[in-house]
C-alpha cells in the first residue's frame, strides 16, 4: 500500500507538471496555441465596430483576418493575457506583470518626461512575454473586461513575443531607456532588479548614450532588434536613430491627428518618408487620420519595427522605442500596405509608392 501511494504520488505530481507546462506565459494565437511571435493590426472603425483585426505570426506567411475580434474572450489578446486575468482571482507564486501606458487605464495625463510607450511585460521563472502596442488605456485597470471601447474607433498595432527568463533583465534595460509609465504592477523580489526598478518608476538613465540597441532572442532562437531612446536623446526615433542602423530608405506609418509634425526626411544619407494612407488585403485603404498604429519599413522590405512614437516634434523629447524583426514575410506584409506616402517638398505630393 506505501509502494501504491508513492507511485500515485509521482503520477499526480507528473500531470500538476505537464499541466503548469501548459499554463506558461507565452503569446497565443486565436486557438490558445503558442505561438513565438505574432503581429495584430487592429482594423479602424469604418465599415465595421472597429474591433475586427489582421493578424500574422510564423506559420501564416503574411496577414489573414481573424474571425475573432479584438475584445473576444477567446481571440488572440485574451488568450495570451489569460495568464494575468487569471492572477486577478488568485494569486499565484512566480508570476510577474507590468502594464505600462502614458495614457493609463486610471489616470488622464502622464508627465511628458515618462515616455510615450504602451505594453504588457508577463513572466514566470521559464518563459515570459513582452507585448508592445499602440492603444491608450489598454488593458483596463485590473478587470476581466481588458479592452477599453475607446480603442474601438482608429487602427492599433500589437507585437507579441515569448522569451525565456533570461532576456527579461534586457527588457528591464530597454524599458528604463524609454522610461516606460508603470501602472499597475506586481513583480516578485526574486526576479530582474532591471525590471522591478522600471515598475516602481524609480530608475532612468544617468549617462551617455542616451539610447540603446540590443538584440533579443526569442523562445525559438528568433532575433529581434529593440531599439530604445530616452528623453535626453533628443532627436527622432526613425530618422535619429533606427534609419541610421538600418541603412536603408524608411517608411513610417504614425498618428496622422498631430500638432507639430515631422515631414518627410530627405536631408539625410537614408531618407525618411511618412506613410499616409495604408490598404490591408482586399480592404478599403484607410487614412492616417483614423490610425492610430506606430510601425516602419524599410524600403527592400527586409526590415520591419513595431513603434511606440510618432513623428512629432514634441516626442523628440520623449523615451519610446521600437521592436523590429529582419523578415522577408513581415516585411512584405507591411511594403504591400502601403497605398500613398508623403514625399519630401521638392518631389511629387502625394506619389504613389512605387519603389517597394
């Protein structure tokens, strides 16, 4: 009888095992399958609710539409923010989060010295997930309900990729350059000092440089390039920063509702051009003014970043950063999009763009 209830024992403790295995914190596709990497773009409310999305990650070879939308409790976000909902109920020992956005859920304004980014950083003592986008007020403050309706009306962009343990002490640096606006938190005091300091708002940079570029590398062994600036760096995230690492003529995609713009940048080695209008499959090309989404490509359309910033001279002065992936998939999904841009004043308004 003392053999029969060890080896029960072990037998249960197996499936508790292989059964926290499947609880990990990862990025999850619509059918709650893990997933390295995805990209969301969150449709803007025109010939629908606003809630319907695109949707890639490895296996789809470009963008498909969801037959979920952004607020289901089965579709993409919900899956992959199960983890912390889940945590909302019960406390559970080895898990940490931070929600950062400099337009919180429970607050109307942030000081411009904190930067101008929005995420989700999950993780546990194996895995974790950094998920970047552009929406104001997501996710809301502690409910089960995580999409605010505000988010329904423009276009959002959403990058999610699973880490392992280890690269979160990266994370925490790239968080403090852009001197992400903590929110809501809760992270143990055994994992990376790097991240608890970001999300108790008491860390910055002290020196020069005042950016960072590292590489990440994902669950899979995919590399992805972080770009970080802050404040004092004073310059433009694309044409001061990325452009000059990636060496190529870039196209950017930002909020077309801004004070102080920045034209399209042709006064440098690699030129700078603002995307103005963007057409997803077989939709209706939508204007800049009704997206809300922050992203780049490059003009071979072998690089692409998801942003945190617009090309606005205020945000100059202001922490942000970019997540960016060399894929030809990725960026040809993105080129493709691409219906009209702003060229610089001496060349033709409003040209189609051809060179991708």
């Amino acid at each position: 009888m003392a053999r029969y209830r060890t080896i029960m024992r072990f037998v249960l403790s197996v499936g508790i095992l292989f059964h926290g295995c499947d609880a990990d914190v990862k990025c999850r596709n619509d059918n709650g399958d893990e997933v390295d990497w995805y990209i969301l773009y969150k449709l803007p409310k025109v010939n629908d609710d606003g809630l319907s999305y695109a949707y890639m990650d490895d296996n789809t070879n470009g963008w498909q539409i969801s037959i979920e939308t952004i607020n289901s409790t089965s579709g993409t976000l919900a899956n992959t923010l199960k983890p912390l909902l889940d945590f909302y109920d019960r406390k559970t020992e080895g898990f940490g989060y931070m929600l950062y956005n400099d337009q919180p859920p429970n607050s109307n304004s942030v000081s411009a010295s904190f930067g101008h980014s929005k995420g989700v950083v999950m993780l546990d003592r194996e895995t974790g997930v950094w998920l970047s986008h552009s929406t104001p007020k997501f996710p809301t403050y502690r409910r089960k309900d995580f999409w605010p309706s505000s988010g329904n009306v423009n276009a959002q962009t959403f990058i999610c990729v699973t880490y392992p343990y280890d690269e979160f002490k990266k994370i925490g640096l790239q968080l403090m350059y852009i001197h992400a606006y903590s929110y809501d938190s809760d992270i143990p005091t055994t994992f990376h000092n790097d991240l608890r300091c970001v999300a108790q708002r008491s860390c910055y940079p002290r020196n020069e440089p005042w950016y960072s570029v590292t590489t990440l590398t994902s669950m899979r062994r995919r590399r992805f390039s972080s770009f970080a600036k802050y404040t004092r760096f004073r310059d433009d995230l694309y044409s001061g920063l990325i452009v000059n690492y990636l060496e190529q003529n870039l196209y950017v995609k930002s909020w077309g509702k801004l004070r102080r713009p920045l034209p399209s940048n042709c006064s440098i080695p690699h030129h700078v051009y603002n995307v103005n209008e963007v057409k997803i499959l077989r939709g209706e090309p939508f204007r800049d003014t009704v997206d809300h989404s922050k992203w780049c490509v490059t003009s071979g359309g072998d690089w692409a970043c998801i942003a945190d910033m617009n090309r606005e001279e205020s945000q100059m002065d202001r922490g942000g950063g970019a997540i960016c992936t060399n894929d030809t998939a990725v960026g040809k999904a993105f080129s493709t999009m691409i219906a009209t841009f702003r060229p610089c004043k001496r060349e033709r308004p409003y040209a189609l763009h051809r060179e991708l």
